[in-house]
C-alpha cells in the first residue's frame, strides 16, 4: 500500500507532529510504503521533504525552506513543472499526522473532504467534537460515558469554581499538556488561569483527583468490525507535563497490556466502543480513560494520537491497511439543475 503523511501545521503540537512523522518513517516500510513526507510550515505552505530528510534539526534550521513547493488542488497535490505544468504527485492515500490545529480541529479534513483526496485521519464533525473539551463531555455524555464534573470559565468572566481543591485547569482547545496547571492553593488560581488562558479564550477547569487509575486505549473500526489495541497504563505520575508526552510520542516498541481484571478491560473496550460509535470512522484514535472506584471516565478522544498510537499495536502496519479499506465515502450528489430546467419551462408557457 502506497502512503502519503502529511505533518506540521500551524498548532501548539508542531514539533510533536515532525516527531510523530519521523517516528512513522523508521516505523512503516514493511508492507506500507511511504511515498511522499508533505510538510505544512507556519505559513501554510506545502513543502515536498526527501525521506533522507526526515530528522528534526531539518525543521527546527529552516533547511525545509529549500524544499520543492507543492499546492493542493482537485484530488490531490500538484507540483509546478517546466513552462509552469502542473504535475499531479502520486501520493496514494493520505495520512492526518498533524496534531492541534490544523489537523485535529478540522480545517484539513474539510479541506481534503472538499478537495476530494483519500485520507486516514478524523473527519469534519470528529474532529470538532474531540478538539473540544466542552464538546467532548457533551458528546460522551449523548454516547453513555462518563466524564468528570467540569466547570467552564471565559476569559473575564467571573470565576465561581463549584468544587473543592485540588483542582485542574486545562485550556478548553489544546493537548499535550499545554497550558495546564493544577490548582492546590487557593492563592495559585489567578496564576493557573493566567497559564490556561494564555492559549485559549476558554479553559475547563475540573477535580483533580490523585492516585486515580488511568488507562489509555486505541482503536478503529473496520467494516463494521472494532479493531482494538493493548490497554496501556501509562507511568504514572499526578500530572504528565508536555516534555514527559513530548518524549513519550517518539516510541515505537509495543508496550505490555496493563494488569487488570478482564471485567474492566471489557469495560474500557464497551466505553471506546460507544465514543468510537460512526463518529470516527476513517480515523484511528486513542481514548484516554479515568478510572475510580471500578467506575469508568473519558479524560480526553486524542483523534490523531501521538505517533498515531503504533506501539499499542503488535501489527501496526496491518491496522493502517485494513483502515485503509474501510474509509466513509460521501453519497455523491447529482446537480443537474432539473428544478430551475422546470421554472424556465414553465414561465415560457
């Protein structure tokens, strides 16, 4: 199977996304071929990047700036040849590296969606629903999973927090653990919304409970079929910053199924299940689950998840290809102007 990955983008999780796309090069190979690296840079320009390329001080020195162009268009992406022909590159099928904005918030799934190009990765009303917080508690609710209690506050708005310390404060848009501060001592609140709001005009503030189980889990569902990861407990401390995910996204060794009881683990599969629903289909993603007193929460739907998840996987490649297999089509519409045809005929009786 032929494999395009597009990566960058203007988001908070930049570099995650290069990191991400270096991890996917030294990863695939076996069945996968990777036939184009398409790098989207701080100006949403497409730039074409040589597979020998594919290390992080080529991004972070600018040398990408030397790379061939591209520009999107009608089924894919085109590259301007002698006497200014465009080319069509052969790209194959597209894979949604780009984590935070860009990708995850839904501006290249409409815009491969309205371009018309073959793509893994979330679409429009799945990325909008999972790059929400508030959205994401709404959804999970509509679906029968639990969330934690959560509070929203707007920038200026008067803060009237409905529950004890500790407490958490997350800008209401962002992953990786940017811009969140939890809250101990009263005299830190000002502080810590000052660090949510510094990213986002919005941040949801809930409990932060310590010592809570969390359990992290992939899937995608293929023709009507759940494809299912190892459950992954993640080491733990009371709060992974973004240096400890940072470096935690470059893995690529499968990881061990987390020692639990097969009660709950039938449990995590039911509540992925449930959040995973027709939503995402076309994508694969990670649920990130809470887990208290035998009682199931969704924390947080990573729709491209770092990585995209690999070493949850004993056959990483295989999971890409049946994906690939199973990506929802819009039901084609035919314009054929027959009602306005009908108008015309009519006032020329």
């Amino acid at each position: 199977m032929n494999l395009s990955i597009i990566f960058g983008g203007i988001s908070y999780e930049h570099e995650i996304s290069i990191v991400s796309a270096i991890t996917m090069a030294q990863k695939l190979g076996k069945n996968i071929k990777i036939t184009h690296f398409i790098f989207l840079d701080s100006n949403h320009d497409f730039y074409l990047i040589e597979s020998s390329n594919m290390k992080s001080k080529y991004f972070s020195s600018l040398s990408y700036k030397q790379a061939k162009k591209i520009e999107i268009g009608a089924g894919g992406f085109y590259q301007t040849g002698f006497l200014g022909k465009k080319k069509m590159l052969n790209t194959g099928l597209l894979l949604n590296l780009i984590h935070g904005g860009d990708g995850e918030d839904g501006v290249l799934s409409g815009l491969f969606d309205f371009y018309k190009i073959a793509y893994i990765g979330p679409r429009l009303e799945a990325s909008t629903l999972s790059y929400n917080k508030r959205l994401t508690k709404l959804y999970a609710k509509e679906c029968g999973v639990e969330t934690l209690p959560y509070y929203v506050l707007k920038r200026n708005e008067v803060c009237e927090i409905p529950f004890e310390l500790p407490y958490i404060i997350k800008p209401t848009c962002l992953g990786s653990s940017i811009g969140v501060y939890v809250v101990e001592d009263q005299t830190k609140l000002s502080y810590g919304l000052d660090c949510a709001f510094e990213f986002s005009n919005e941040v949801i503030i809930e409990p932060f409970k310590k010592g809570i189980k969390e359990y992290n889990l992939a899937g995608a569902k293929v023709n009507g079929e759940f494809i299912l990861s190892l459950i992954e407990e993640p080491v733990k401390k009371d709060l992974l910053g973004f240096e400890d995910k940072y470096l935690d996204f470059s893995r690529t060794e499968e990881i061990k199924n987390a020692e639990i009881t097969e009660s709950l683990t039938k449990n995590l599969h039911e509540a992925f299940k449930k959040i995973y629903n027709t939503t995402f289909e076309g994508a694969l993603i990670r649920c990130d689950f809470f887990v208290s007193s035998d009682k199931i929460y969704l924390n947080e739907i990573n729709p491209i998840p770092g990585s995209m998840a690999n070493y949850l996987f004993s056959d990483f490649e295989s999971v890409l290809e049946k994906i690939a297999t199973s990506l929802p089509r819009k039901h084609a519409i035919n314009i054929n102007y027959q009602y306005i045809n009908q108008i015309q005929s009519a006032k020329g009786k």
